[in-house]
C-alpha cells in the first residue's frame, strides 16, 4: 500500500503512543516483544488530524511510524512510513501490523531457527506484502500468515479506496449546495428584479394615462378656442406653442395639479379618466355704433317732419 501525501507541517501531532507488553491494544505486546528481541526501541506513533475540510466532511487522521534502528553495531536503518486512516484508533491497528511485518522483513536474518517470527507475514518499506511460499522453508502455517498479510494489505487497500470515494461524494454535495445557494441568490435577485418591473410598468402606465387625459382635454381646448389655422409651418409651430401655454395655464387655474406618482416598489392606482366639459368661450361683443344726433335747426327739423310724414304714410297704406 503507497503512503499518501503528508499534510506537510502544519498542523502538530496531538497523538502519541509506544506499544509495551501490557498493553490491550492488539499487536501491541508482539510487536513490543518483537523489538526487545531485537534490542530496539519500542516504535512510536504520532497522530494528527487532516488541518482543513470542507464543511460537513469527516477529518482524516494520519499517523506517522518511526521505528529507530540500532547504533551499535550491526548498526540498521529506521524504519518511517506514514498512512491516513478514518479514526485514530483504527488507523494504530493497521499502523502497528504493518510495522510489525517490516520488522518481520528487515531482521529476518537475525531470527533464530526456533524463532516464531519466522512464520510471520511480512512487508517491504512500502508496505506492501511480500510472498516467500517459493522458499525452501515455506509451511502451511507460514503460508497461510503470508496471505493473512496479504488480505490485510488488500483491505487497507479497500479502504482507501472507500476513503477517496467519500471524499469525493462529499466535494460533490459541496458543489451542489454552493450551486444551491447560488441559485437561491439568483432567484432572490430575479424576484426583486420582478416586483420593480412591476412597478416601472405601473408608472409608465399611469403616465401614459396622464397623457392620454390631458391630450383629450388639449384637443377639447382646441376646438374652442383655436380660430383658423396658420398655413406657414413655422408660424404653426408657434401658434400651438402659444395655444399649449394657454392651455396649461387654464388647466392649472381650473384644477389642481396631479397627484405626485407613487414609488417605484408599489403599484399606483391607474388615473382615472375625467369627463371634460368644454368651456365655452362667449365671444367678445363688438360695441354698437352710437348714433349720431343732429343739431335742432330748422333745416333738421323741416327734414324730420317730412320722415314722420313719410312714415306715417307708410304705415297706414294698406298691403
């Protein structure tokens, strides 16, 4: 089994341990015995906790061996690996067997012949199980230990597996709920969008309303009044410029202005259309001519009695 990528330095190891000969845990006393057998120190074993996780993922142990060679001579070599295991406690077991068939390998020279570490499984530095079953000196019980070790070697394999494929699974929830609160966010956004359309719209279309009322009443206006039309564009423009400001001047004076539109985050009451009555518009009566009196003289009054006479005649004259 290949180790793995170490965290690197960060974080500390928070877990130690020394296997000794009355201890409980399994391979502990052995692999104890094995090391005293041996003149070696007893392994340790340092454990610390995966530094970061995504949220909602279960931290991973890893858990570091170190088993110190021999200074005096025949001098060997330490023996270090590294493993990530679920939990602690589960990844010392494994760590331990492991440990326990390289020590197995590395000083097989060194065993006696009566010795029952003989029979052990064994592993090499990457620990993974080597065979010896073609060696002269292979049993069915040392056969049978090898391929205990092998099965042993087979299931870590498995769980590493099963431990990358979580990890996995769990990076992809991760990407499904950050895309899940990103949608929320969006569909937040969107339904804000909405409601201010909603009241963009009801203001353009209470202003179209508004346009429509005051044109009607433009026209009414107009056609009371408006006198003949000027032919010449230019004095059109002016004249409808002029008869507008009229117009405007007469709205305000007639009624108050319209009410204030209503914000944007609600919904204004369409206006509501007001029957125009036309004013009318009496025009200006010229003033009558006054007569002329004549000067009482006696020409004017020899001509004054003829026209009463005159009439007079006319009058009584039948049809």
């Amino acid at each position: 089994m290949g180790s793995p990528t170490p965290f690197g330095n960060v974080p500390l190891f928070t877990r130690v341990y020394y296997p000794s000969t009355d201890d409980d845990q399994l391979f502990s006393a052995p692999l104890a015995a094995l090391c005293a057998s041996l003149d070696l120190p007893p392994p340790r074993f340092r454990g610390r906790v995966e530094p970061t996780v995504p949220e909602g993922w279960q931290p991973r142990w890893e858990i570091e061996v170190k088993i110190r060679g021999r200074d005096i001579a025949p001098a060997t070599q330490d023996i270090t690996f590294i493993a990530r295991y679920p939990t602690f406690e589960q990844g010392l077991q494994f760590a331990m067997q492991c440990a326990f068939a390289q020590v197995c390998r590395d000083y097989r020279h060194e065993f006696p012949e009566d010795s029952p570490f003989l029979l052990f499984g064994r592993r090499n530095h990457a620990c993974s199980a080597v065979a010896t079953t073609n060696d002269k000196g292979a049993t069915p019980v040392k056969t049978h230990f090898e391929n205990m070790e092998i099965n042993t070697v087979d299931l870590e394999s498995c769980l590493e597996h099963e431990m990358t494929r979580t990890d996995l699974a769990e990076e992809q929830i991760g990407n499904l709920l950050g895309e899940k609160t990103q949608w929320q966010e969006d569909k937040a956004l969107l339904q804000n969008t909405a409601v201010n359309m909603e009241g963009v719209i009801n203001q353009l279309l209470y202003e179209r309303d508004q346009a429509r009322f005051y044109r009607e009443k433009f026209k009414t206006f107009l056609k009371a009044t408006t006198p003949a039309e000027p032919a010449d564009l230019r004095e059109q423009a002016c004249y409808y410029s002029e008869r507008f400001k009229a117009f405007m001047v007469a709205a305000a004076a007639a009624e108050p202005a319209p009410a204030a539109a209503p914000a944007l985050d609600q919904a204004p009451p369409p206006p509501q259309d007001q029957e125009v009555v036309p004013q009318e518009v009496v025009p200006t009566e010229e003033e009558e001519p006054q007569e002329v009196h004549e000067m009482d003289t006696p020409a004017t009054n020899t001509r004054s009695k003829r026209k009463r006479v005159n009439g007079a005649a006319t009058s009584a004259t039948p049809p």
